[in-house]
C-alpha cells in the first residue's frame, strides 16, 4: 500500500503536539523550526496559514513562539468581580486574558457586558453560577462594596465550597485581605503583592494570566 504524503500543516502540527506534550503550551519558534529541521520561509509560511486557520495562536517573547489552540466550544467561562472604582484595572487584565481566549481556553464575563434592557441583578446572577473560574478582584473599594462584597463574593464561595467553580482572588491594590474570608485562597500574583505596587504592571498581570491559564489547563484536563 502506498505510504500517505503527510503534509506540512500536519506535519508542523504533529512536531508541535509532541514538543508540548500535547498540551496548550507555548513552544519556541526556533526549537520548533530546529526540530522540523525546516527552512525559516517555510517555517513562516506554514506558521502564517495555520494562524490564519486559528489551528494555533502565537505567543510573544524573544524569537515569539506558538502553541496549539483549544477548541472554543469548550472554553472555560470567566467571571470577574470588581469594584468599578478600579475599572483601568481590570481593562488592563482583560487585556492579558486576550492569549488564553485565542488558545481557547476560556471566555470572560463582567459586568460591562451588560446590554440595554438587561435585568442587571439577573444577567449576573446568572452568569456568576455559570462561571467555572470566578475572579475576584481585590481592593479596599471591593472590600467596602456592598453588592461585590456581600453578594457576588459570598456566592462565589458557597460555589467553590459545593465544587462548582474556581475562586482565584488577584490583589490589585494594597488592603487588609488577610483578614477576609478568601484569605485562605491561593491569590495573584504570586505572594499577594498588589499589582498596582509592581514597577511594571504589565509583568504582575503577565504573571497573573499565566496563572489563570495553569488552572483552566488543568480544570480542561479533568473534565
């Protein structure tokens, strides 16, 4: 029987599979091209076509990189709880969320999304018990808001309690959290320090997306 020409496509995406160990991982764009043993046009002509196609998503850094893009039927629903007093902030996340809505692998909600004539209390009622990671950002105006505080917090913990979703609290500015009742969860960045006290946000809320996509890989992979 006469052996199936495999073509570039799927040999580039077979060559990335196995580099990742077929996970939503970022690989090189050099160690990738090394181990097709490819020239650079073609490398960058087959990389052009499968973004195009949304078959993988580009990554940025030194050389950039690529991995293989999640299938957005099955992305994660986010949900974000803030305090609008720190809107810049949390556009500023929703910026670095970006990749992992191109990997596939989740789709975020908040309140802004509200469209007119929507029962506000209802949309997020609704859209806070669907959530599979619920994103609490945290502040003294957050603390101090009757609806995020009281209401969206204390259902976002009941959720986590019955095993229903993700609490991941992300520090944006500096505040008592420590005596809150999501003190025990595991918060962002790393240690607790407030995104607004990094020199660099940016790289605090890098750190923070890159977080947030090690738990969507692993909830994704457990399903």
């Amino acid at each position: 029987m006469a052996r199936v020409r495999r073509s570039y496509s799927e040999l580039f995406v077979d060559k990335l599979t196995e580099l990742s160990k077929g996970k939503l991982e970022l690989v090189g764009n050099v160690a990738l091209r090394n181990a097709l043993e490819w020239s650079e046009d073609r490398y960058t002509r087959i990389k052009k076509q499968l973004l195009d196609e949304r078959v993988i998503i580009a990554g940025r850094g030194r050389g950039g990189s690529v991995a293989l893009a999640g299938d957005p039927g099955e992305s994660l629903d986010v949900f974000i709880s803030y305090s609008h007093v720190d809107e810049k902030l949390k556009e500023e996340l929703v910026k670095h969320l970006q990749p992992l809505k191109r990997m596939g692998l989740i789709d975020e909600w908040h309140d802004r999304k509200l469209e007119a004539g929507d029962k506000w209390d209802q949309k997020i009622s609704e859209h806070l018990e669907a959530a599979d990671i619920i994103l609490i950002l945290v502040s003294i105006d957050f603390i101090n808001s009757k609806y995020a505080y009281d209401i969206e917090l204390d259902k976002a913990l009941e959720l986590q309690a019955e095993n229903e979703t993700r609490v991941i609290p992300i520090i944006l500015r500096s505040c008592m959290w420590q005596h809150t009742p999501f003190a025990k969860l595991q918060a962002l960045p790393v240690d607790g320090k407030p995104v607004a006290t990094w020199p660099n946000q940016d790289e605090a809320l890098a750190q923070v997306a890159e977080g947030i996509r090690k738990v969507a890989v692993d909830l994704l992979e457990s399903r």
